[in-house]
C-alpha cells in the first residue's frame, strides 16, 4: 500500500496542517507518495516543510518517497530556481520532468532553500543575505535604515536553534512576496524547519516538572517563547526569541513556531490566527515562520 | 593606559575566513577568548573594544563576547571596558543581553560622545553623563549640576564606580577615555 499525501494548491502555514495530516502515524509504515501535481503555489515555509518530511522519513529510516513533481510549468520553473528540487532529489525519489534551475534566482528570494548542518551554515546564511537584503527590506518594505542587520539577527537565532537544539540538520528560506488573502501587503518571510527531537522533547529534563500534567508540545513552546527559557543552565541563554519577539513587536511582525502537535503564535492585530494550536496533527522537529510586513506609507 | 582590541581583525583571525558577521555563539566565544588573551598580556588600565569592521553582532555573540567579559571581570584582574564603533543594531543586542544580567557597558556613539548601554539605575545613568559632560566630577559637583542632595549624587558614583563606567581617584570620577 502506498499512502498518497496531497500537496496542498496554495501551500503556507495555514494549508500546512493539511499536509502534516496526510501522514497519519510517523513514522509512516507505509511507502509514500507526496503528490505536487496540483500545486499552485509554495511559501517558503511549505517548501522546507516537504524536505523535513523527507529528511524525518531517511533518518527513521523509511522507504525513499515518492514526489510527483508540479504540473505547472511556472511553478516547477520556480521551485527549481529557488533550490528546491536540488535538495528534494536526496530525499524523493522524483517523478515528472525537472527543469534544470537558473543561474540566478528570483529577484523576490533573498535566500533559497537552504541546508543548516553547522554553525558554518549559519556565517554562511548571514553573510548571502546581507548583500540584498537592505536593498528589499529598506526599500521595498519601507522599514528603517538599520533594518537590515535585524533582521539578519533574527535569522541567525533561528539558524542557530537548529544546530543546537534540534541534534539534526535542518532547513532555512527567505523570501519576499506580496500576502494578499491576510494582509493585502508585501512581507519578507524567514521559514526554518527541522526534523529533530522538537521544543518538548529538548526542554524536557529540565522544565517538564514546572509544569506538570500541564507538560506537553504547547506548553513547552510557550516556556521557550514566552518565558525564554533554555535546556542550558546558562543564565545567558534563551536571549535569541527575546530578541526576536522585540523585532517582531517593531515591525508588527508575526513569529509562529510550530512542533510536534502544537504551534505558539505572536499574532499582530492584521492576522487572525489563533496564539496557541494545540491537538494539531503530529509533524516532526520544529517549524519556525517570522513574517515582516512591508510598513504602512504612515509609519514610514 | 588604553589597549585598543580591533575585533574585526580578532574575528578573521580566529574564524581563519573575511567575514564581517559575529554570528553564533562557538564564534563569540573563540573571538573572547581571544581578547582574554590579549588583555592578559597587557598592562593597561582600560580596554577599547573596537567594533567598526563588524557588520552584524547577533545576540548569541553579544552574550559570548561583552556580557560574558564583562562577568569574568569580577574574577580576573578587573579593568574598564569601552566599546566603540557600534551600529544602531548592535546597541539592541548588547543592550538587551547587559540588561538580562543586570551589567552595563560604556560605548562611545559617533562623535566619540559617551553613552551607557545595559542596565543602570535612572539615578546612575544621569550621573554619568554629568560625569562625561564635566570632564570630572564629584559628588558635590553632581549634586550642584543635577540639583540634587550630595548623598544621592554619592550613591550615583558609587553605583558608576562599581560597574566600572567611571575612574575613580580620590573624590573625583573620571569618564573612561579621559587621561
């Protein structure tokens, strides 16, 4: 048997829970086959999120999955220019015609899909980023001069959670698009997704009893973002969220972390998402989404 | 005595590659250790930790490199700190990780004018740019300056003296930079 997972057609944080549906109990015992034929569209979140099913399925040592690549042309053009399929080829087994990826990518991608392994990956990110991203966020998205070096800040701590929290590799995108159905603006967006042990697990041994019977996925984000807290006893840690959440609070920005079966939310008063989903369908590691709308004409 | 540590040049060679970035912490820690090194071998009075080749200083490295100094003052021989050469985005993060742990630093912004980054009380905070204003000060300076009773103006310079964000000699206290 073969369990068919649907790409969603417009795939972001939102669809997101529908794909994590698709796989029932992980790890999956059947073969898989996660279908794209009907894709429309990809947020960079979403396309990270099918390599970290990929990456979940090899590490549990699945069979090698089944990808059916996009029937749109545009579409498949795309992924490919951002990376996608080059990385999706060592975890898929591909199926349907790839086209091969430009030179160059898009100009609204500040950074393709990318592999964070090692804190080099993080120096790496940062200094790919920085060459264009003040170009974008100063003077597409309106935000101030210094914006720039925040935001790469940002994208550093999340890189970083990686490395040293999640004990696997992961992924990292950052793109610009415009965010029609919610906010009717453009926003520069950072997805990084990780297949690891997730906040709960990570933060077990040392804040499971602080909570209680109230211990869970939810409950272990909320200590991690809210409350700041780190599986180091270093009274130094758990300052990258913090400064994250201050960032995000500027720009009326949006911070949502998705894991296991809950994702915590920061939610700005142009979202209407709920702050904390809880009994959400089990998905592997951890799954970060920092939204940065461009600034309204007013405030700029 | 000032030792002047140019951070962008520790960074390349401790990372063995240009890069302008402080990003994570294995990185700020290495550059730490590093200006441990040399203050070691210095006999100066006050570090002038020099930050003008550093495009991004994250959290993690702001932690590594001037919280983490700074803590390790009250166990090694102590010595003043000054940092200069920070960008807007780099005050944010060595702002908020002195302010976690309580610790402040003085910076010079462009200019060369002094300012405080990280946690002081208001009181304290004053003082020491009264202190910069003047040149030097004491407490009945202080207390003449802001209108205040000397004792209040005492209790600022004594919070100020022991941070390390001004030079003491006898009554007088001293901004950092000034011989």
């Amino acid at each position: 048997m073969t369990r068919v997972i649907e790409v969603p057609a417009h795939f972001d944080d939102r669809s997101f829970e529908q794909f994590a549906a698709g796989f029932g109990a992980w790890p999956a015992e059947e073969k898989l086959l996660v279908d794209a034929r009907a894709a429309q569209w990809a947020s960079p979140y979403g396309l990270i999120g099918m390599l970290t099913a990929g990456q979940a399925i090899a590490e549990a040592k699945g069979e090698r999955p089944l990808f059916t690549v996009p029937i749109s042309d545009d579409v498949k053009r795309y992924w490919a220019r951002v990376g996608f399929f080059r990385h999706a080829a060592e975890l898929f087994e591909l199926h349907g015609r790839v086209p091969k990826a430009a030179a160059t990518g898009p100009s609204d991608v500040l950074l393709d899909v990318t592999p964070v392994r090692a804190m080099e990956d993080v120096h790496q990110v940062v200094e790919k980023i920085s060459d264009v991203s003040s170009r974008i966020l100063h003077g597409e998205l309106g935000l101030e001069r210094g914006a720039a070096g925040r935001f790469s800040m940002a994208l550093s701590e999340a890189c970083q959670n990686i490395v040293e929290h999640a004990g696997t590799s992961g992924w990292v995108a950052v793109q610009v698009y415009t965010f029609r159905r919610r906010l009717g603006r453009r926003v520069a967006v950072i997805a990084v997704s990780d297949s690891g042990v997730g906040f709960r697990r990570s933060l077990e041994s040392t804040h499971a009893s602080r909570f209680g019977e109230r211990w869970g996925d939810g409950a272990a984000l909320e200590a991690a973002l809210i409350q700041g807290v780190s599986r180091f006893r270093d009274p130094g840690r758990g300052q990258g969220f913090k400064g994250i959440k201050g960032f995000i609070d500027r720009w009326k920005g949006k911070i949502s972390i998705r894991s296991g079966s809950a994702r915590l939310s920061i939610v700005p008063a142009w979202d209407d998402d709920v702050p904390l989903a809880d009994h959400l369908p089990f998905f592997p590691g951890a799954q970060v989404q920092i939204t940065i709308p461009a600034q309204e004409a007013e405030s700029r | 005595m000032i030792e002047t540590i140019r951070i962008g040049h520790l960074l390349r060679e401790t990372a063995l590659s240009p890069y302008r970035n402080l990003v994570t912490r294995p990185t700020g820690a290495a550059v730490r250790t590093r200006i441990e090194d040399a203050l070691s071998r210095s006999d100066c009075l006050t570090a002038l930790l020099d930050f003008s080749d550093i495009e991004l200083l994250d959290f993690s490295c702001a932690e590594e490199i001037v919280a983490k100094l700074l803590l390790a003052q009250a166990s090694h021989r102590p010595r003043f700190v000054v940092l200069r050469g920070l960008r807007d985005d780099q005050h944010d993060a060595i702002e908020q990780v002195l302010t976690h742990h309580r610790l402040a630093v003085a910076a010079l912004i462009a200019g060369g004018e002094p300012m405080l980054l990280g946690w002081v009380l208001p009181d304290a905070r004053a003082a020491f740019t009264c202190v910069c204003r003047l040149g030097r000060a004491c407490a009945g300076d202080v207390a003449e300056a802001l209108s205040w009773p000397e004792s209040r103006a005492s209790e600022a310079l004594e919070a100020l003296t022991l941070h390390r964000l001004v030079r003491p000699e006898g009554d007088l206290r001293y901004p950092l930079l000034v011989a």
